[in-house]
C-alpha cells in the first residue's frame, strides 16, 4: 500500500471531509462559516481528535474505499492538531490500508503554522496542501485576520514559501467577496505571479446572523459571474499552460464527459461525508447541522451511516428541480448547483442557486470554447491543438478506469 496524492478518482465509496481539530482555527476570518459550529459541542472550547476516534475511522474507512481512497484533512485549521497527529494517520492508513490500495491525502490550511518541517513532511508524504489565499494584501487582509484583528497575509506567505522550497504540492482556495470580485486581474496578477498553479474559486455566501440579511462580504450574482468571465479570459488570454482552474477544469468535463468530478455540478449529492473531531459523521460541510448528523463512528459501524436512508436523503434532494431550473438550457450543466445556495435565506429545495445569474454568465461566456475543445477532442481521444497542457488530469481517460 503507497500513500500519494491522485487527482479525479472515481469511487465507489464516499470520499471524507476530517475535521480532526473541529471548528478551532488560529485565525478570525470576518466571512467564516464553520466557527459557528462551535456551538454544536458547548462542553469544550478545545476540540481535538482523539487518537482511539482516529483509529477507530481509518480501521472501518480504509477496508471500504476501493483502490484510492481520498482523505481531506480540514478545519476550522486542521494543523492545530500538530505534526505528531499526522504522522499517526500516516502510520494508520500504511498499517490498515489494503493491498494495492493508494491513498490519497488533502490538507486544507491557512498556512500560518506552515514551517520546514510541515512542508518537508506533506512533501515526503505527497500531501496535496490547499493553501486559503484570497490575493493581494487589500485583498486578502480585508477579512483574512487573527483574533487579534491583525492581518494574516505576510504569515501565510512565509508559509507558502516552505512548501515551494521543499516541492509539496500546493493550490490556492481563493474565496471571492463582494471586496474582491470587482478586482480579478489583480487577484489574478498576484497569485500566478506567487508560482501558484491550482487555482479554485469560492464564492462567499453569508448571510448576517443578527439581521439575516445579506453580509458585507457576501458576493453578488453578477459580480461573481463577472469574476469568472474575466478569470477565464485571463487563463486562455496570458497562455499560461500550466495553470488550472478547478472551476473551469470542472466545466470542461461536464461537456467532455457529461459529469463533473466535484460535487458542485453533478446530479446529486453524496459524493463525500464529513467527520467531526469527535467522531461524529454530517452529510457535508455546508450542513454540519443536527438535522443531518447521521450519527457517530464510536457508536455506530461507518458503513451503516453511510448506507442509511438519512444520507440518501440528503444526496437525492438536489434533484429536487423546480420548473425554473427544469427548463433551463444550462440545467444539464448545473445541475442547480449546490443546495446550500437553494436554501439561501429561507428558499426552497426546489428554487433556483442565488448564484444562478453568475453561472449563466460563464456558461455562456465559455459556450464557444468549450463546444470547439469537444470538436477537437472527438476524433481522436486526445486533445493535439488549443493549450493542451491545460487539460484537467484524468479527463481523457476511459470511464471504467
């Protein structure tokens, strides 16, 4: 069994989503919606994954998950945990991995605790680390602070140079707010000029707790569409061969392959579960709620809660399609997205994503090319002209792989 990173698996068994140090983080992001999750254990305000829960996971998990299961180590700030943490996990999955299984790990981090020794490990191990970079520093510093209210960027930078010098893999999870969407070329600018190469965009999504309205750094419909239109146009326009976007990455399989590799756009939901600090098991990340807690691995075989009728509950509503999204000309790609922006501020299952009038945009704004790559891409099962390089890995590979 050999531990290494894999992108666009496919598995016949859920994906996860660890959050072995909880909602704690070492960081005060105005935006973030995990922290409130804290309310959901009130006996501590120190969450951390036991070694007994850690076992108990990998020992149920790994025997389930075909050839390449897919671990993603995130947070609240998942580094909190300390190295030792991760070289037990490490130790684990080589342990109770299966033979000619490859596994593979994801670390989401602010990078703040990022050292030589961080990198060298995640490196070694072939971590793929997501680094939460917004873009420059009136970027990223309007909301990315500390408890104390300080800015967190030139932190997470000396952090990120680690990673460069000990050749771990990286990318930047790039969340776009009302502040940043108007600026993409310098968002842009910023981090291909840091060396960055994986790129994904977020939109944020927030409504106020108190009034219920929408937050200040909630992005518009159309300003994100904006955003992606002219990041897309940067990524063909600078010919930069070497730089994906998971965005458009993801769009180019829908019509390539008629699925997408991530959740967001496929049919239905499912594709992942999440594991709270305290083995407790959630549908997904947006709905670490009571409602769709589907019970806890210390208690109850993994198997059986993946396998209830609660979470195949949760996966078949996406499907719920009201008469707007049904008669859409971009529903085969969307899907409707995701739910969470469905339910926004008290919607319904069934009505359209508060992002649907940026998605529209970029579809239509990609529609010419994306229909050219599959002309070119038909004849030959390989793409021979048009930025090759910019294929997403895994794309033309055949469905029983």
């Amino acid at each position: 069994m050999s531990i290494h990173h894999s992108s666009f698996i496919t598995h016949h068994f859920p994906t996860v989503l660890i959050k072995p140090a909880g909602p704690d983080c070492n960081l005060a992001c105005r935006y973030c919606f995990y922290s409130p999750k804290a309310a959901l254990y009130p006996d501590t305000t120190r969450h951390r994954m036991s070694p007994e829960t850690l076992e108990r996971f990998l020992s149920e998990y790994l025997p389930v998950a075909g050839l390449n299961p897919t671990f993603g180590w995130q947070g609240g700030e998942p580094t909190l945990m300390g190295l030792d943490f991760f070289r037990k996990a490490v130790s684990l999955q080589r342990r109770l991995g299966q033979d000619g299984q490859v596994v593979g790990n994801g670390l989401q981090t602010n990078g703040a605790l990022i050292d030589r020794e961080w990198a060298g490990f995640v490196a070694r191990w072939k971590f793929l680390v997501g680094i939460s970079l917004d873009g420059p520093a009136e970027v990223h510093n309007r909301y990315r602070v500390n408890h104390g209210g300080q800015p967190s960027l030139d932190l997470i930078l000396k952090g990120l140079r680690h990673l460069q010098r000990q050749g771990a893999e990286f990318n930047a999870l790039v969340m776009v707010t009302s502040y940043s969407a108007p600026r993409a070329d310098e968002v842009w600018d910023f981090l291909v000029g840091l060396g960055v190469r994986h790129l994904q965009f977020i939109p944020c999504v927030e409504a106020d707790p108190q009034t219920g309205e929408l937050s200040e750094f909630t992005v518009s419909p159309d300003a994100y569409g904006d955003f992606l239109c002219r990041a897309y146009d940067r990524w063909v326009a600078d010919d930069a061969p070497n730089v994906f976007v998971r965005d458009f990455d993801d769009l180019l399989h829908q019509y390539v392959r008629g699925t997408s590799p991530t959740c967001l756009f496929q049919e239905r939901c499912g594709s992942y579960f999440v594991l709270e600090h305290n083995g407790d098991v959630y549908a997904c990340d947006f709905f670490v709620e009571p409602e769709w807690r589907l019970g806890n691995v210390m208690k109850t075989p993994l198997t059986e809660l993946v396998s209830g009728p609660l979470f195949g509950q949760f996966a078949d509503r996406k499907a719920e399609l009201g008469e707007t999204c049904q008669a859409c000309e971009w529903v085969s790609l969307c899907h409707g997205a995701c739910p969470r922006h469905r339910l926004f501020r008290g919607g319904q299952i069934s009505d359209p994503s508060y992002l649907c009038a940026g998605y529209k945009q970029l579809f239509a704004h990609t529609k010419p090319a994306m229909e050219q790559l599959v002309e070119e891409l038909r004849p030959q099962r390989g793409l021979r002209r048009w930025k090759r390089t910019k294929l997403p890995p895994g794309l033309l590979q055949d469905d029983e792989e």
